[in-house]
C-alpha cells in the first residue's frame, strides 16, 4: 500500500473498496462488478449501506462481515457485531467502530448504535464516517484517510463535512454520499474550497 489513495477505490454513494495486502469494501451498494472481498464492513442497516444481494456479489464462504448489533444478518457468511467504542482485530486489520448519529435530523439516530469505522490496514489509517453529523467523538482523529459525506439532508453538507475535517487533523479527505440518491459533484467541490488547506482534498470518480 505505498499511495494509501491509489489502494481506494469510490463505487459510488458511500461505497469503498480498499485494496492491499486484503481486499476490504465497506457498504457495498450498486455494485456492477468487482472482485471478492476478504472483509466487508457495514455501517447501518439502511438498504443504500447493508445490501445483502450486493454483499453476496462479493462474498464467498472466507469472507467476514463486520455489521451493527441490529442487522439480521441472513447473507451466508460469518458475521462479527459491531458498536460504538468496540476495537476489533478482524484479518490482520484493526478496526475501531465511532459513533455515527444525527444531531437535528431523524434519519440516524443515536440509540441506534450505528457506527463509523477506522480501519488501519498496513500502516495507515482510513476513517469512514459512516452517515452523520459532525459530532463530538470525531474530534481529534487524525486519520490518513478521512470518507466524509457531504450531501447534506441525512447526513453532514459540505459546510458541516468541512468542519469536521479541520477537527479530526485528517491528512487526506474524500467527499462521499453524493451522486446517487442525494447530493452531488457541487456538493464535494463545495467541500473542498471550505476545507482549504486544512487538509488534501481528492474528489475520486466513481468506478
């Protein structure tokens, strides 16, 4: 994993593939292809995050996934639960669950226990803050790698995205959830002028 950015791949929404020494993808949703995933996480049970028939797309009987405590989990494989301030060794990855919720709106909210994930894989950190707010467990962060939504309405907007970029001292930000189903290119251009030099922001094209 020598340019931690070239091992990401952006499948559009909030969906990751990270390719290294494993293949990880995080919240498989509208796949049209790619290859089998040795780890899978899920962030919430929303359908655009815990996709089963995307998840089977991937998955084979030596893939594991790591989901929230409130999945059913029907999808043929082994299953780790996940929740807020749980460390996990999954694979050789170590895996750190945030909190993920909204302040103001309904969409995600915190007695859910839904999460986010810092995965370090190799060396570096990549943080997917799963969907939410900006919100107090993010600060002071400093991961690598930040996937931060920026489409607004059930999640943080570019404003909001930004500033919790700047108090996380992430190195690299992704602009997320947008493109599909809400949000769009605006938004992560928007993101990126707000973040300014705080952080090296890198709108990815979706694969």
């Amino acid at each position: 994993m020598n340019d931690i950015l070239d091992s990401i791949s952006w499948l559009g929404h909030a969906s990751f593939r990270i390719d290294g020494d494993i293949t990880v993808y995080i919240d498989p949703f509208n796949l049209s292809g790619g290859g089998i995933a040795d780890l899978i996480l899920v962030t919430h049970t929303h359908y655009d995050h815990y996709s089963p028939e995307d998840i089977q797309k991937i998955s084979d009987p030596n893939t594991t996934l790591v989901i929230t405590e409130d999945a059913n989990v029907d999808v043929g494989i082994d299953a780790v639960r996940a929740a807020p301030g749980m460390t996990l060794d999954v694979k050789g990855v170590q895996i750190a669950a945030v909190a993920a919720y909204n302040k103001t709106k309904s969409f995600h909210p915190k007695v859910n226990r839904w999460v986010g994930y810092i995965l370090t894989m190799e060396g570096k950190s990549i943080y997917h803050t799963g969907d939410t707010d900006f919100i107090d467990e993010m600060k002071g962060i400093e991961p690598d790698v930040a996937l931060v939504p920026v489409g607004g309405t059930y999640t943080m907007n570019a404003t909001e995205a930004a500033t919790a970029v700047k108090s996380m001292s992430a190195a690299v930000a992704v602009p997320m959830h947008w493109g599909e189903i809400v949000g769009d290119r605006n938004d992560a251009v928007e993101f990126e002028k707000l973040v300014g030099d705080a952080a090296r922001v890198v709108i990815k094209e979706k694969r």
